[in-house]
C-alpha cells in the first residue's frame, strides 16, 4: 500500500500555479531530472483523458453527503482532488543531476493553505546523535557508513495520495506535461519521520546479524 501521509485538513486549490520557465542549462536539467524520474518509476505522467474528468468534477463546497475515507482520525474525502506544487532543482555534491524538489511549504507563508504542507499534521521524530552512537558500539566492532543520495525516494507512498503531489513542467515540445511523484518526496514536512520509521526496523535486524 506505501506510505501514507497524515492530514489535519482536506488539501484544497482554487488554481494551480502556473509551471515555471527556464532556459539554457536550467531547463536542460529539469528535462533530464523528469526522464530520469520517469525511467525509474519515482514519477508517473498524468494522461490528459484523466485531467479533462477532473476538471468537469464539482468544487468541494457544491458536494453533497460526501463520504469519507474510514479508520482515520481526520476526514478525508474519498474522492481527494489533485493539489499541484512548484517543480525546482537543488544542487547536490558530485557530476549526478541535481535534486529535484517540490515546494511544499514555505517558512514565509505557514497556514496559509497555499502549499500542501499546510496541510500535514506535524510530526515529531528522534534522530540517534553521537551520544546514541557511542552507547550503541562495542569493543571490537566493526563501524560502516552508507551515504543515501536519495534516501526518501526509496519508500513508496500509497497510489491513493500520488495526485497530492503533482507539478507541470514544459517538456522538450513547449508543451506542458503533467507529472505525480509515486514516491515520498523531498520537501515534504513528514518526509524526516516517515523515513527514520521505516528504516529503524531495518537498522535493527541489520545489528543482530552482522
């Protein structure tokens, strides 16, 4: 099923926001960021027969005895609409692509309900620190590192939830294209929990048999 975020509220959008321009190499590198994504199975193209059903769907506030995802402690309409976010790259170390990341929240516009971290309901988590470490080695072990580039994008997140994180981009064409991540994204507020949740099981079997 994957991982599923925890909402407070239904996200809701009157507009998506319009896909941003690039040119020369920026734009290059959101081509190759979106191929790549693509041949991987981190994102998924949204067909066009899809977005013309979605748009014929009525607002939220015209919909009568709606009814409601069953078992969780929030409501959360069956039918969740799409919510669209801004596309970008981050730069990181080394000759890879850069990280393409979705604007989920912003520290300048908390609550506002324009981004889908506004959303989310805020999660607490515990990172082991070097006093953890020291407590957890032993006499006579044997210490690795593992660098995870893309550590988040290896948790899958539930296909119910995949239209929340949608964005546009101008393909190679002038054409734009739209795109869900499949995956948990960068940026997400409940990205940090999610991921020390479902890797700390991992880590622990990890430690009893090497």
């Amino acid at each position: 099923q994957g991982w599923t975020p925890q909402l407070f509220a239904t996200p809701m959008q009157a507009k998506p926001p319009s896909p941003a321009r690039y040119h020369g190499e920026k734009q290059e590198m959101i081509w190759k960021i979106n191929e790549d994504f693509l041949r991987r199975g981190i994102i998924e193209v949204v067909e066009s027969a899809e977005l013309e059903a979605e748009r014929a769907e009525k607002p939220y506030s015209q919909v009568d005895k709606m009814g409601y995802l069953q078992g969780l402690p929030f409501k959360v309409p069956i039918d969740l609409r799409p919510f669209y976010s801004i596309f970008f790259t981050a730069p990181k170390p080394g000759p890879k692509l850069d990280r393409g990341v979705l604007a989920l929240g912003s520290k300048w516009s908390k609550g506002s309900g324009r981004f889908l971290n506004d959303y989310a309901v805020k999660l607490k988590f515990r990172m082991d620190g070097l006093i953890q470490l020291a407590l957890m080695i032993m006499r006579d072990d044997w210490v690795m590192t593992a660098d995870l580039t893309e550590a988040y994008m290896t948790i899958h997140q539930n296909p119910r939830y995949n239209k929340l994180t949608r964005y546009q981009c101008y393909n190679r064409h002038g054409l734009i294209t739209t795109y869900q991540m499949r995956v948990l994204c960068y940026g997400h507020g409940q990205a940090p929990h999610a991921f020390t949740k479902f890797w700390a099981p991992i880590l622990d079997y990890c430690r009893t048999v090497v």
